[in-house]
C-alpha cells in the first residue's frame, strides 16, 4: 500500500514537471467551449455524428512496440476486430435492449423477474456478491498466455472479474468466438490459483439472460509489448451464453479486489483512462499508469466517491446539468450521487430533471423537424436535409468541475434520418443516476483511484 501510494505520488510528479506550462495555456483553455463561449449551440457538420460503414479514424494510439495504449472500439463497429455487417435497425434495437437490461440490473432488479434479485456470486470470493452488469458495447485487444493468443475482449469499468471462453468447451456450452478459443493446456505459463476447491469456480448471471460460469485460472497478461503480468488471474468460461458478438470474454475494470486494476496496481497506481470514440466508426484509447497520465491530458477533477455496498462501480456527484444557457440542478431531495459507467450507453435522470433538460433541448431544437422517438429516446428529428445542424451544448456540472460534452454526446444517431436527444429518464425518482457511454464521447476520463479523483479533458480519439 505505502509503496504504490509513493509510486502514484511520483507518477503525478512526473506529470506535474511534464505538463506544467501546457496546464495553463493551451490544456485549461482547449477544454471550453469554442471560440463563441456565450453561444448556447454548437454547430456541427452532421457527417461528423453519422458513423460511416468503413473505419475512418483509427486516433494516435496503436498496439505496437513504442505506442503506448489499447485501441478501443466499438464492437459492432467497423473498426472492432469482430466486426460483423448488419442491418443498423437490428443493431440499434440490440443496443438499446441491453441498455435497458443493464440499468435495471443496476438498479436491483430484472426486467424479466420483476422481483429484486443478486444476480452475480462469485463462489467464495471475498467480496462474495456484486451488482450484475449486462457487459459493454467497447473491445479491446489483450494477449494471454505463453505464446501469447490475441483476444478480444469487452471492456467493462462495471464488471469485476475478467474472463475469456477456454478450451475444451463443447459448442452448446462455448459461442462462436471471432479468432481461435484460449487452450490452457497449450500455454506453458498458465496455473490454477491455490484455492479451496468451493474458490475456485466462479459464475456470473448477466440482467439480460446471458452467463458465463467457469473455473479460475492464472497466466501471463499482455497489455502491450511493454506491460506484461505474470499469474494474471482470470475466469476460464465454461458454460457461457451468447451474447457477447463474438468477442471472446470480458475484460473487468472495476475497481473491485479481483479485477486488473488490483492485479497491475505495483505498475500503474490504479490509473487508468480511456477515450469512447464519439462514432461507431472511429476509434478511442484505453491507457494504464504514467502512460495515462502523459496521453490523457486532463484538467479537472472531481472527487471519486467509493461505496462500499457496490465496491466495484465508481461513484462520483453530479450537482446539475446545463442545456445550452440553462441551469438544471440535481433535486436536493436526492443524493447528488452517480456512476460513471463504460456499461450504459445513454445516461439516466431522474424525471424532474430529464423534464427540464428535454424541454430546453426542444426549444434550442425547435428549427428542426421532429420525428417520433421510442419510450427510452423520445426526442428525435431529421436532419438528413442538412449539410450543418446547430445543435445545444451540454455541460455536466459535477462537484468541483464542470464538464462541457463533445457534441457527439448530445446525439444519439440512430439511422440516417434519425437523430435523438442521448439522454434518457429513470422510472423512479430515486433510481440511480447513470453517466452513460454515449455522454463520454471524445473525452478523457482518468480514474485515479487512490487518490479518489476522476480527472476529465477533452479527449482526441476520433480526430
Ligand atoms: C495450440 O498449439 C498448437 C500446436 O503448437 C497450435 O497449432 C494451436 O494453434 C494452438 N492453439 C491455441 C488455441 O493456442
Ligand atoms: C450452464 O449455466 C446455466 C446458467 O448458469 C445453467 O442453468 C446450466 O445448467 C449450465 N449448464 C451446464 C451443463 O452446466
Ligand atoms: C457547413 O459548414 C462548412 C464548414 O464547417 C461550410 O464550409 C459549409 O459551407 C456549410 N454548409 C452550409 C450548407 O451551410
């Protein structure tokens, strides 16, 4: 503990000398707003918030010797390594399904069920129960084993354990996986952790139906070239449902005790950052330790609220939300609190504030022609007439700073001539406030977990 505290504290160090005097010319001043600050809308050519069919961007960070981070992708993307065509309306309607799978499971309970259940046990682990995730809609690549065998996995800031399908595993119990299925046997480094026999299985049931049950397993990690972790311990997948388009497990980057994050913790300090790419056809980042630092430039933070009855989620508190000139504040009723999750695509509020918010947005909107939404995207227009559209600024005003959204956070595209408010309402009142994926576009959230800080800059995936 002192001594990965003394090493964070030398990692800021670095960062300090490195980014003193940008800090306070071009870092402070490019993450505003444009040069119209007053301006309430931003103006966007709507090209730049339609995702093309081929991959466009593929950002500065790549996985070879030298360059430093993991490329993030959208998994039905045209930049994932398990890319797959298919027709955008079955895509959408996917993606938005399992959203709503996971905020309930968030939330306690399954759509399904109707009755409030745990859904994740880890067999006789420490931190016995968690809330289940369904998984994320972002991969990564990541090598495991000794040779090393690529995979490609779904990152996940709400999922503790990390896990991949292994050989021997019959079809009816293994899914088609995109590339060849992890063989422990064929690793020379691989070993089952010391365990108890009960420890050393694990199963987690997803909100959505889908489940991976397996047995613990240790091998060799490789992030990039440069990070390699030996005994990396992981979940060997069983009996796993589909579900995951052919990725080959999950990546788990909560801040629980069994997670990457605790394994890495004497190279990285507990940080990390990422990028969400702000299309489906661009690319983001995934950094770990001073390499986060030096990329993700940051400059604000607000504090990183941990919760001890969900260990694994990280909570920060949202004050209030700005449309445009509009103030909108957190009713005082409620606790400020949220997550901040890669899980969820589309961020959740509570209804008197989602009324506001909706209502602002039509009104900056009102030139536009509106469309019919759904019940989870109910503000929606076409703007396939136009070549530029002036869309609201958004700002998320959390405790101690405040965070204005790529305008391709304010929009969730969903066809060519659709293009919805990205932002949605919570049944309840009291349900938790939820800052999805969609309103992380372009930005770079660095998590710095022993010093309790999410940091936020604008981030340049995409570009
Ligand atoms: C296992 O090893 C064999 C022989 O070296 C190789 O042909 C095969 O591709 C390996 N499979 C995996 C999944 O690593
Ligand atoms: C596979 O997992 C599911 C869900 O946990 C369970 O219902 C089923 O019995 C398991 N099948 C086998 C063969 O273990
Ligand atoms: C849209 O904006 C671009 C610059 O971003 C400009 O060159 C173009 O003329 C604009 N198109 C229309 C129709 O206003």
């Amino acid at each position: 503990m002192a001594t990965s505290s003394a090493l964070s504290l030398f990692l800021h160090l670095i960062l300090f000398f490195f980014f003193f005097f940008l800090t306070f010319s071009t870092l402070q001043a490019s993450f505003g707003y444009d040069n119209a600050p007053d301006d309430p809308l931003h103006l966007i050519e709507v090209t730049s918030i339609t995702p093309a069919h081929h991959c466009t961007k593929l950002g500065p960070v790549r996985q070879t010797p030298g360059v430093v981070g993991l490329p993030l992708a959208h998994r039905h993307g045209p930049c994932s390594p398990i890319f797959h065509e298919q027709p955008p309306s079955m895509y959408y309607r996917s993606v938005l399904h399992k959203d709503r799978m996971r905020v309930a499971s968030l939330n306690g309970f399954s759509l399904k069920r109707k009755t409030p259940r745990r859904s994740l046990l880890i067999d006789g682990g420490s931190n016995a129960q968690l809330p289940i995730t369904s998984s994320s809609e972002f991969v990564v690549t990541v090598g495991l084993g000794t040779p090393m065998l690529d995979l490609v996995l779904i990152f996940d800031t709400g999922s503790d354990i990390s896990w991949t399908q292994c050989q021997p595993c019959s079809s009816t119990l293994c899914y088609p996986q995109q590339g060849q299925m992890f063989d422990p046997s064929n690793s020379s480094t691989f070993s089952k952790p010391p365990c108890s026999t009960s420890s050393c299985s694990y199963s987690i049931d997803y909100a959505d139906g889908s489940h991976s049950n397996g047995y613990y397993g240790q091998d060799t990690l490789t992030l990039t070239p440069e990070y390699v972790f030996p005994k990396f311990l992981f979940g060997c997948g069983q009996n796993n449902s589909d579900g995951y388009g052919g990725a080959a497990g999950v990546l788990g980057l909560g801040q629980g005790a069994t997670t990457l994050i605790s394994a890495t913790q004497s190279e990285f300090a507990s940080i990390f950052c990422y990028c969400i790419p702000p299309t489906e056809s661009s690319t983001g980042y995934l950094l770990f330790g001073l390499k986060a630092l030096e990329v993700c430039q940051t400059s604000t933070f607000t504090p990183l609220i941990t919760d001890p009855s969900r260990p694994s989620l990280y909570f920060v508190n949202l004050l209030g939300i700005t449309v445009g000139t509009k103030s909108i504040t957190m009713p005082s009723s409620m606790k400020s609190r949220a997550i901040i999750d890669s899980g969820t695509m589309i961020t959740r509020l509570p209804p008197s504030v989602y009324s506001v918010v909706q209502a602002e947005f039509k009104n900056l909107m009102k030139d536009y022609p509106a469309v019919p939404g759904s019940d989870l995207l109910d503000t929606c227009y076409d703007l396939s007439k136009y070549q530029n559209a002036t869309i609201p600024k958004l700002v998320l005003n959390f405790e101690n700073c405040k965070v204005p959204l790529d305008p391709s956070a304010a929009i969730w595209t969903e066809s060519d001539s659709k293009f919805c408010l990205a932002f949605s309402v919570n049944k309840n009142h009291d349900d938790l406030v939820i800052i999805g994926s969609a309103q992380q576009r372009n930005l770079n959230i660095l998590y710095d977990i022993q010093d309790h800080k999410v940091e936020f800059g604008s981030g340049s995936c995409g570009e």
